[in-house]
C-alpha cells in the first residue's frame, strides 16, 4: 500500500482551521453517487452514477497514520480563504455543520432536484458541477446558497461529499484521484478505477441507451473519456463490476482484502452503521422507492430491521447506487456482497434495485 505523507499536527490544525467554518464484467461504468462506494456485479466501465461518495467517506476514513479529521469536527469555511463566510448564518442554526453532517447527508444541502425555489439554485449534480466548476469556484457558488435546514436536523442527498472530497483534496495536498488511488484503488488492485477513461480502455466504455426504455425519451450522458475541472466526491468516478466488487467485499470482510488492510474493523462497524438519530427529520429519505426502512450511516444507507423494507433484506445491510443505474449492496448477516452494473439513469433503476434483491435473495439456500 502506498504509504501517504504524514503532515505535522499544526499543519493538519491550520487546514482543518480554514476548512471546518449485460455488459462485460470488465466494461467500463460511471459511478455517479457511488464513487460514495465503488461496487459492480460486471467488469466494464460504465457511467457508474454514484461511486464517489462511499469512496470519499472510506477516504476520510482510511487513515490510520493521518488523523485529518474527526467527524464532530466543524465545516464552517468552504475549504478555501473564505474566513468571512459561515453557511450557519444562512439560517437558523442549531450548530455548525460536521464532518459527520457531510458524509449522512444532514448538512442542509442538497441537490437541484427538488420542487422549491431554493432546489432550481443548487447544482442539479456532482457531475454537472464538476464539469462546469473548478473545485474552487463550485465552493464559492455553494457558499452563497442558503441551506434547507438547520445541520444536523433533516436527511437530504446533497453536494455534502463534493465538499468533502475537497476537504480531502485541501489535507491530502494532492487532487482526490490521486489520493483515492494511492490509499484505496491501487492497493486493492482497482486496476479500471479512475475519473477518466484513459485512451486505451475506451473500447470499454459502456455506453447508455439512446432512448429511455420506459419513457421513450432521449438520454445522454457526459463523455467520461474528458476529464473534470475537479475530482467530485460525489459521483464523477469510472469503474468496473470487478472493480468495485473488490472494494465492497473489503468493506464486508471488516476492512481487509487478502491481506491487504485498508479500514480498521470498528471503523467499518462505524462506518456502516445508522448514524440517523430520533431527532433527524427522514421524510426525504422515505420518499426513495428503496430506502423505506433504511437509516444512513457515513457514505451508505443501513438497513434498520428485516422487515419495514421496501425490499426484502438483512437488518444490518448496507448500500448505495448511482443515478446513472448502477447499484451495490452488502450483507453481513449473509456474507454477501453485489454490485450491478447498467447505464439506466431513468425512473427503471428504482425497479432494478427491487428487482435485484428479490431475485438474489431467492437464490439463497
């Protein structure tokens, strides 16, 4: 594993001083909001919608020599010199926001998909941001919006771990790719795990459909073969079904893959359980087809109980899939990992996933 530079203690105060304020199975996806987790049932590079967030939570994570961060420490500036600059005092605040906030989507951020005035402000995703924005400039615009909510007291799928992701990048000294492949892709032998699709593997690029299968309706999606203006938390990641699979079966195996060791195992434990307390609003959360039932943990959503599921599964397991159609889910209590691989952004993923556990459960003895 590649060892990363160990920065002095007053230098980790002063960054987090100015921060806190059927295809192939080896096809290349995109990974849109699971580079929140980086799994794939086939091996070919995809537009895996989603990898990015659970990539960027084991990041914070995995460091076990380089304490950047602890979760209760506070976001109160937006990564950059913008000390006169606290998203608190957009609303009525309870606290500032956390690390924690960012990595459970309870930051008051979100997405620009919602129906309200405030929703059409933000970045419709990690993807368009990233593609319009430098790192820099994507704070500064998501510094000016309001937040939804005071931190730390609604559940809403948000930007949260595009900041992150830059708080990486501001500790680390290094862009997240880099950082990403050094302590997590290259040791566990993610060999098609990028944020681009370099020259020679783009004969593996899966493409999507021209047409929306349910609704008949033109779809495109960005070219992965062209890089970003910043490595996005959130789901800009490239990836395979074999690729991912490694690193969802390193996260079941409590944070080690044939020796290699990534996450300690009370880490995982933390990582993986609901982090979601009496008082946070789920309403949001709820309105997902497949996360009835369904707490969130840093960077995945946990199941609560076998049943109030909206699919059948284990108490204990956990997900995330991208927007882009792909999916991955692990399951302790069965020993089991996923990870399903399509270029479906439309309403059918929400049926892809039902669809999935059904059929994989069914299989079991």
């Amino acid at each position: 594993m590649a060892k990363h530079r160990t920065h002095s203690i007053e230098f980790k105060r002063q960054v987090v001083q100015e921060f806190l304020g059927g295809e192939s199975p080896h096809a290349l996806a995109k990974r849109h909001s699971i580079s929140r987790n980086l799994i794939k049932i086939w091996v070919a590079k995809y537009e895996a919608g989603g990898l990015d967030s659970d990539t960027a939570a084991a990041d914070v994570l995995a460091m076990p020599d380089d304490v950047f961060f602890l979760t209760q420490d506070e976001v109160k500036q937006a990564l950059r010199d913008a000390s006169s600059f606290d998203w608190a005092e957009l609303v009525a605040a309870r606290r500032p926001i956390t690390i924690q906030d960012l990595m459970r989507h309870t930051a008051g951020l979100s997405y620009g998909r919602g129906n309200t005035p405030l929703h059409a402000r933000y970045p419709v995703s990690s993807d368009s941001a990233a593609t319009q924005w430098t790192g820099a400039e994507f704070l500064e615009q998501l510094s000016a919006l309001p937040l939804h909510y005071p931190p730390g007291t609604a559940w809403e799928y948000s930007l949260g771990l595009d900041v992150l992701g830059l708080a990486i990048e501001a500790v680390a000294g290094m862009p997240l790719g880099r950082y990403l492949d050094e302590r997590i892709f290259a040791p566990l032998g993610m060999v098609d795990t990028a944020f681009t699709v370099p020259p020679d593997k783009v004969a593996r690029y899966a493409k999507a459909l021209p047409t929306d299968p349910v609704t008949g309706a033109a779809q495109k999606l960005r070219d992965g073969t062209r890089p970003h203006k910043f490595d996005c938390g959130g789901g800009c990641a490239i990836s395979t079904a074999a690729d991912y699979l490694r690193f969802a079966q390193m996260l079941l195996d409590g944070g080690e893959l044939q020796g290699v060791h990534i996450l300690g195992r009370k880490t995982v434990e933390y990582m993986t359980s609901d982090q979601l307390t009496a008082g946070i609003d789920i309403t949001r959360l709820n309105e997902w087809p497949n996360l009835n039932g369904y707490g969130f943990g840093l960077g995945v959503a946990v199941r609560r109980a076998t049943g109030l599921g909206g699919m059948p599964s284990s108490a204990g397991e956990f997900h995330w899939a991208g927007s882009t159609g792909t999916y991955f889910w692990a399951d302790p209590a069965e020993r089991l990992a996923v990870v399903f691989m399509a270029h479906a952004p439309g309403t059918i993923r929400f049926y892809h996933r039902q669809l999935l556990h059904a059929l994989v459960l069914q299989a079991l003895e």
